[in-house]
C-alpha cells in the first residue's frame, strides 16, 4: 500500500514546475481580473482567468512531457546495457565453444 502511495505521489509531484521556470503571467493575470473585475465585463474577468489556468495546465502538461522522456532514457540506458551484457555474453559462450571443440 505504502508503495502504491509513493507512486501516485511522485506521479502528481513529479511533473510539477520549479518556481524559478513558472510563468509570473497567471497570477498577473488573476490580479487584474480582481483589481479591475468589477470595471470588466464578466466575459473579459473570466476569459482572463481561464487564460491563467490554460497557461498553468501547459506548464503542467510540459513538466509531463519531460518526466516522461526522463523516464524513456533512463530505460533505453538500462535496455541498452542489458544488450550490450547479452552480447558480450553470447560473445564469450561462442569463444568458448570453438575453444571445447
């Protein structure tokens, strides 16, 4: 179970922005929508903020993307260790055979 937490954790954790990489514009965003909401019309307060979280929702989606390549290196370096062992294991079975023989 505890496993099972850790991994839902570093899932939802993982892709998460480093604050010196997140955009400073959604919160200005949000701030003018406040300040002036009440001056705005709805439609404008509002489209300024879904524009806020569709900017933070591509941030979030990129953090995905990079977690994920991370990931697929990190396996095709493994992968391609694990090959290079059975080739060098294959190497010395053949080496010594044509040696027994």
């Amino acid at each position: 179970m505890t496993s099972v937490l850790l991994w839902i954790a570093e899932k939802t954790m993982s892709a998460c922005v480093p604050p010196e990489f997140k955009s400073q514009t959604p919160d200005r965003l949000r701030d003018l929508a406040q300040q002036y909401g009440v001056k705005l019309p709805y439609e404008v307060a509002q489209a300024l903020l879904d524009v806020a979280n569709e900017i933070e929702g591509s941030e979030e989606a990129f953090g995905t993307v990079v977690d994920e390549k991370r990931e697929l290196k990190q396996k095709l370096t493994r992968t391609e260790s694990l090959l290079r062992s059975a080739y060098d294991m294959l190497a010395d079975k053949k080496i010594v055979g044509v040696a027994s023989q």
